[in-house]
C-alpha cells in the first residue's frame, strides 16, 4: 500500500467576478513509503494548491487524498508541509532552538531530552552554535535550514516541501539540496517535493511527476534511475541526467492545447 | 537606532531654564497665592510626602490604577484575537467598537457612578472601560496583519484553533498590542485621576483638586507634579520591559527596513 495516494483530485476557486478558475484538474498519483519524489512543472500550474489540498489545509473540490489509506480531511497528525516563505513561516519571537522545540512541542514533548533531539537536528542541518539567535539575525538559506529542522522534529512519515529553495541564491540552493539528501538518507522520511526546476526534481528524486499547464493534470510519471549518493558535479554531468532534462523539458515546453 | 542611554543635555538644559523662567516670574508676581514659586511646589512636595499625607493618596490611585489597566489589558487581548481571528465576530462588534471608541471615555462616569456607586469598583470600572479601545483595536489590527502562511504552519503541525491563537496569533501580534498597552497607560492614569476628582474618595487627583479648594495651592501643584512623575515612571518602567520582552521585534523590525 503506498503511504500517500492521490486520486483524481482537482480544485477550482470562484473568482471575484464569479467564474470559476479550474487550477488542478484529476490529479492521480502516489508516493511509496521512503521514496523522495518530486512534481516539477510550470509556474502557476496548481503545484502550490496540490500541495495545500494533500496537507489538508484546504478542502478539494473533488477527488480524495489518502494517508496511509486514511482519507485527509484536515491536517493529517503524521504528515507536515514546508514553505517556501521561511521569513513567513519561522516563529520570529523564537529563536533557532525555539523554533526547533516547536516541533516537539506540539507533540507534547518538553523534557532534557527534547532539547537535545533538537540540538542534535540543528546539528543535522549545519547550524551548531546558532541555537540562541533568532531568525532575523540569520541569512536566507540559513532560515530555510531552521524550518526544515523545524519540520523533521516532528517527526512526520511525510514531508512535503512546496518549492522550498525558490527563494535563495544559487550556490545556497546546490548546498541545501545536498544537506536534504543527506538528511533524507539518515532519516528514512518519505519526501513529496514540489519545484519548477527540473534539474532541481532529477537531482533529488527517486521519482518524478511531470505536471502539464494550468489546470494541470500529471503528464507522465519519471523514474529517475540515477545512482545515490548523488553528486552536484557527477550526477549533473552524467547522460541520462540529460537525458531525462531533456524529456521533461519537452513535455513541460509544449504550449497548452 | 540613536543609542538609548545618550543623554539628551539640550532638552535638559531647556527643561531646567523652563522652571527657572518659572521660579522667577512666579517671585515678581503680584498673585504668588496663585502661582507659586516651584522651589516651593517642591518643597511642599518632600513635606508632603515626609509626612505620609500623600503617601495614603498615592496609594489608593496606584492601586486603582494597576487593577484597571491589567484588568482592561487582559480582557482587551482576549478579545482582540478572537474579534482579530474570527471575521464572523468581528462582524457582530464592528458597529459597537466604531460607535463607542470615539466617545470621549470620561462621559461614562457619571452613568458608571449611577450603576456602581462612588467607590473603587466605578473608577476602576471606568478605567477598563477606557483603557480597552486602544489595546483592542491594535490587537485586532495585529492579528489581522499575520501573514497565512504563519497560520498554515501553526495548522500543518496540528494545532488547534485555539493553540493556534494563544501560541501563534498573540506571539505574532504582540507588536501591536504593546503600541495599544503604552498607549493605555496614558489613559489610565487621566481616568483614575479625574474620577478621583468626580468622586471624592480620596488618591490623587482627589488631593489635587481638595488642595485647590482649600487655596493650598502650593501642595495642589505638588500634587499635579507627583501625578506627573508618576506617569513618567510607569511609561519609564513600561519601556524598560518592552525593551527586555520585545527584543526579537526591534531586530526583526530593523531588519526589514534594511
């Protein structure tokens, strides 16, 4: 049983003249358990409003969304959603190992030991000696490391993670996206990983939802068959990454019909 | 930022030449009785409160003054977040709060001694009344100006909505409602002292306008300056743990301006 499915799921909103905007459209996929898996495709395809519905922070206008073959009808308690706006999303009254505890906090963890779980997650995401600043004081890529910290404290069977590196400068993204892989491979957590760069989905992934132009359906679904532990400079340099930019790329670029 | 600690000697130096301009046209004034001279003032001020005459006063409007001001502070907040979060209840309050907040505060005192008598339950009373607005309105504004994504977050990691609005939308909002908290305490303070002057049951601003009566008017001027140096203090000792608890927002603030 796959640990996240999605069937058919579409969302249309009711503008303010009153039409209706249809922004995805019988959405079906899943995620197996431990599997890091992205949805790449244009901007303002929907990927955003894909990710709010599976997080259960809005209703879908139809179609269901399973967790662990239990339907989502709010947020789901194992399952948690990062943000692209990290100075949005960071506690700004808390400080780094504030905004960590959080995490287990709202799991009802207060103990000796749940500060160490989450200096040693702040550990995990390169910010040993940050503990005490807060998010102000920290540059943007540093931010994001915090929220994922943040997130992985509490401890979810699922991360998804809405173009989560859309925001930092380019060098920031290629150190990050190591940093999630190494995590990902230490932490087992099943990833769902939503970005508009396809170089970004093949780097990461096991596998890759390819989603079409608004309202977006899934074009095609990619395996990524690229060796791990993967490298920036090895992997990016190796044929079938190529290849496979090359395949999605098309897909993507075809205009609309 | 200027530096806190500089010493401001221009303002100083116009502060100390403003009550020596004072000690000297009050000495060649023919109406001193009126318009004493503020060595004067001060002196009766330190007899005044070397004799505990004061004290007792002092006393009472303290205490009437912290029992409004934290009452109105916690009911205030209260509802604030939930009139900030809830559109639905803001709805229903939205004409009340924008009839009665113009309404100048101490025109509820007369109807609040009808209903409460003259002791302290009215001037405390009238106190929350009118300490209520500010700290309402800016903790709705607050809370109305927390981005979604915050909220998100707080949903996404299964908090409830009422751990929503204690752990994320008063934390986020508190910027705001400090700005109404400070500007309360101002109002405090004119709220106890004028329904001190109305009621006659003693505290300050009974002692100041009784002084005045009974043409002391040297201690009814020590009067109008302990009240004074009492609201300086209370702002002073507000600013001092703005300072300490909202240090993450000065920074936070500063960084985006930057």
């Amino acid at each position: 049983m796959p640990l996240l499915k999605v069937e058919e799921l579409s969302k249309s909103y009711r503008q303010l003249d009153g039409e209706r905007t249809v922004a995805i459209e019988e959405i079906s996929f899943q995620v197996e358990k431990g599997k890091f898996v992205s949805l790449v495709g244009p901007s303002g395809c929907g990927k955003s409003t894909l990710l709010m519905c599976i997080a259960g922070l809005i209703p879908p206008s139809a179609g269901r969304v399973t967790v662990k073959g239990i339907e989502v009808s709010g947020p789901p308690p194992n399952l948690v959603l990062l943000f692209q706006e990290y100075n949005k999303s960071l506690f700004a009254w808390r400080s780094v190992l504030g905004n960590v505890l959080f995490g287990l906090e709202v799991k009802g963890k207060r103990s000796q030991q749940a500060e160490e779980k989450a200096r040693h997650l702040i550990g995990l995401v390169g910010l040993s000696g940050f503990e005490k600043h807060y998010p102000w004081e920290l540059s943007g890529g540093m931010q994001q490391r915090v929220a994922i910290a943040r997130a992985l404290a509490y401890e979810p069977e699922v991360l998804l993670m809405d173009e989560p590196f859309g925001s930092v400068d380019a060098l920031t993204r290629l150190e990050l996206e190591d940093a999630l892989l190494h995590l990902w491979e230490d932490l087992g957590t099943t990833i769902l990983f939503v970005t508009h760069d396809i170089e970004e989905a093949i780097y990461l992934s096991d596998s890759i939802c390819v989603l079409g132009r608004r309202p977006s359906k899934v074009l095609q679904r990619i395996d990524v068959s690229l060796s791990r532990p993967r490298n920036q400079l090895a992997t990016r340099a190796d044929m079938r990454f190529m290849e496979l930019r090359n395949e999605i790329y098309k897909q993507i670029g075809e205009p609309a019909h | 930022m200027r530096p806190l600690k500089t010493i401001n000697l221009a303002g100083l130096a116009f502060f100390f030449s403003l009550l020596l301009l004072w000690e000297i046209s009050s000495r060649s004034s023919a109406l001193q009785v009126y318009f004493p001279p503020v060595s004067e003032v001060v002196l009766s001020l330190f007899r005044l409160m070397l004799s505990q005459e004061l004290l007792g006063h002092v006393g009472k409007t303290v205490k009437r003054f912290l029992t409004g001001y934290f009452l109105s502070a916690v009911l205030a907040v209260g509802l604030g977040i939930i009139l900030g979060y809830f559109r639905l209840a803001y709805a229903f309050f939205e004409m009340l709060i924008e009839f009665l907040r113009p309404m100048p505060s101490v025109a509820i005192i007369p109807v609040a001694i009808l209903f409460l008598g003259i002791g302290d339950s009215m001037i405390v009373a009238v106190t929350v009344y009118a300490c209520t607005w500010p700290i309402l309105i800016n903790t709705i504004d607050g809370v109305r100006n927390i981005d979604r994504t915050l909220i998100h977050t707080g949903r996404t990691f299964g908090l409830g909505q009422w751990k929503i609005l204690r752990r994320i939308a008063l934390p986020a909002a508190s910027p705001y409602i400090v700005t109404g908290l400070r500007i309360s305490l101002a109002i405090a303070l004119i709220l106890v002292t004028t329904a001190e002057m109305v009621v006659g049951g003693g505290g300050v601003g009974y002692f100041i306008l009784d002084e005045e009566r009974s043409l002391r008017t040297s201690n009814m001027y020590a009067g109008v300056v302990l009240i004074a140096l009492l609201g300086y203090g209370l702002n002073q000792l507000f600013l001092y743990i703005e300072r300490k608890m909202m240090a993450w927002h000065r920074g936070a603030a500063a960084e985006e301006i930057v």
